[in-house]
C-alpha cells in the first residue's frame, strides 16, 4: 500500500489526522467548501492507502466466481462489480470492488484488508492456474466525486465509464490510470488507480482543471448522511451481511450458485431474519456522538451508533447505526447515551 505523500499535500495546506490505520489529510483548511465541492461539484481525494489485488490466470474467473459473493461470470471486460469475501459460515471477511480488466482482475479492498483477503485466496488457489499478486506499494489512488466529476475527467482527457462499477484505461500526461466507476462516497465518483510516482501530478491537474482538494472528514460526513456503510465502521470482521440492507442489493447474487458462505446468506433469507439492522439515524441538537456510543428505548439496549457527522448546511446531526429488529419503524426514537446524559435519536427513513 502506497500511503499519501505527506509533504505534497501539507504544500497545499493539509492537515493530517489518523483515519483507517493510518495518518491521513482530514482537511485542506476549509471543510465546509470539500463538502459543498463533493454535493456540488467535484473533490479529489487522496486513496493511495488501500489494498489492490490482481488476479490472473486462465481460471481466473471460476475461481473468483466460486469465491465471492457476486455473479463475477457474468463481467466483461470493462465491467465491474461490488462483492465480498466471507468465511464458510457466512460472517464478512471483507468488502471489495472487483474491475475485470480482460487479462487479469483488479480487487480494490480497504487498508487493513489486503493481506487477509490475499492470504484468503492464496488458500483456495490449489492446482488452479490462478495468480494472487498483492500489490499497491508502487501503486497511487485517487478519488474524483460529486456531480461534475465526469465532466472534469474528460476535462483532463480522460472518458469516464459509462455504468456503476464499469472501468477503463486511460492517460493524464502520458501517464497511465485505469479508472473505476462507483457511488461509495453517496455521490457519483471515479477511482484513478495510477503509477504511485504520477499521483501528486495527476492530483495537480485534477485541481488545474478545477477539483477542489478533500480531505476525509468532509468525505466522511457525505457518506454518512447518504447512508453508505464504510468497512472499520459500519462493516467488520464476523459481521452477518444481510444486517446492512447496502451490502444485500449491491454485493450479493441470489442466482449466482454457490460460493463460500453461500448457505448461510441463503438460509436468512429464506427461513430467517437478522436480529438487527443498519439504519440512518437523525439527532437531536448537533452534538456529534463517536462511534459505539449505544442507543436504547426504555431503558433496554436497542443498538449501537456507528459513524455521526454534523453536516455544515444542518441542523442536527445524523448518522448511522445497527438498531433492533423490533425497533426498526421509521420515526422511532431512541436514546443514544453520551458522557453525563442522553441524546434523543430518531430512525430515518
């Protein structure tokens, strides 16, 4: 994994902070305007930090397919899809985004997953002929999100796919990127996975062309109010994923067969439900509570708060959280317990 050039970005007044594992920008001077750039326009974001896999090979595709949890079968080259690694029983190893690149897969998966999802598939290659290449160290990655980001990729030269989760080769400058179409900010956005030595150069023509430089606070709060789960906060090792409705329409192929977890996904949706579920949530007052703060009603444990974030053009702040199976109804309201009381919370829709 190749992280953030520290120096090139505190030149344009970053300020870095832990975030997944690592030290990350958190901001560039100006949160309020990251996040108006993401809901209104386009921001660029520093990702060099997370795991990337290929996988090669000419068994490359059944092996994928009977691994993960999405029809990988079905892909062509261009296409690309959301999908996860689960244990035999069924419990989240990890979330990816999975970009089939005619000879070989490109797995981009968060940080502190790329060696267990490498070690993972290493395990059930066997007498394939599949290759397992972790990688990312010579690698950068930048996310380009909100409304104009198309706009400004074809600015730079670049032709944005045309569907979620598509990909496509390209070039900034002569140097190479393999673009990767997804929504997981909540907002249209593009992955440029690119030459780790090219980063602060492409960055730099992103920003010429007109994207606002982000950090991952604003990018947070915009994933947070759009309800998008994020693995190291909503999502977890040993998580059940029918919990998070996201990963269910997205990730998870009902059609496909079987792969490894298969029959427990299977069984909860034929026989059973989860005992909780991912829900938004909305605050009273804006106090922002931190992540494991736990919700009740009545008294009785209820839940658990995920992420919360105030939004700059908001009056409350909101957030995300797995709450009871019982207590799921929109506009039931719970307590979130805070240092010295509670904080009224309320399910959204």
């Amino acid at each position: 994994m190749a992280d953030p050039d520290r120096s090139f970005h505190e030149a344009r007044g970053a300020r870095f902070s832990p975030f997944e594992g690592r030290e990350m920008p958190e901001s560039y001077g100006d949160p309020e305007a990251e996040y108006r750039a993401l809901c209104e326009g386009a921001g660029v974001l520093d990702r060099s930090s997370r795991a990337r896999i290929e996988v090669s090979g000419t068994d490359r595709t059944s092996f994928l397919h009977g691994l993960l949890s999405n029809d990988v079968a079905r892909l062509r080259e261009g296409e690309g899809m959301y999908a996860l690694l689960l244990t035999p029983r069924g419990m989240l190893v990890s979330d990816l985004l999975l970009y089939h690149l005619g000879d070989r897969f490109l797995l981009d998966v968060p940080p502190e997953r790329g060696e267990a999802v490498a070690g993972k598939l290493d395990m059930f290659v066997l007498s394939s002929d599949v290759t397992v290449s972790p990688g990312g160290g010579d690698r950068g990655l930048l996310t380009l999100a909100g409304p104009g980001a198309g706009r400004l990729l074809e600015a730079v030269g670049l032709s944005p796919p045309g569907e979620r989760y598509g990909c496509a080769r390209g070039d900034v400058g002569g140097r190479p990127v393999v673009l990767g179409r997804h929504d997981h900010l909540g907002v249209d956005g593009f992955d440029l996975h690119l030459p780790a030595g090219a980063t602060g150069e492409v960055f730099a023509a992103l920003c010429d062309a007109g994207a606002v430089p982000v950090g991952w606070r604003a990018a947070e709060t915009v994933r947070i109010l759009r309800g998008v789960p994020r693995y190291g906060a909503e999502l977890r090792e040993g998580l059940l994923p029918p919990e998070v409705g996201f990963l269910v329409e997205r990730a998870i192929s009902y059609t496909k067969g079987c792969y490894l977890g298969q029959e427990t996904i299977a069984r909860v949706k034929t026989h059973g439900r989860v005992n909780r579920e991912l829900r938004r949530l909305v605050f009273q007052g804006g106090r922002i509570l931190g992540p494991g703060a736990l919700l009740t009603r009545e008294g009785a444990k209820a839940g658990v708060v995920t992420s919360a974030c105030l939004p700059p053009d908001r009056d409350r702040a909101v957030g995300l959280g797995f709450v009871s199976r019982k207590l799921l109804e929109a506009g039931m309201e719970l307590d979130a317990e805070v240092p010295g009381g509670t904080v009224r919370a309320t399910v959204a829709e």
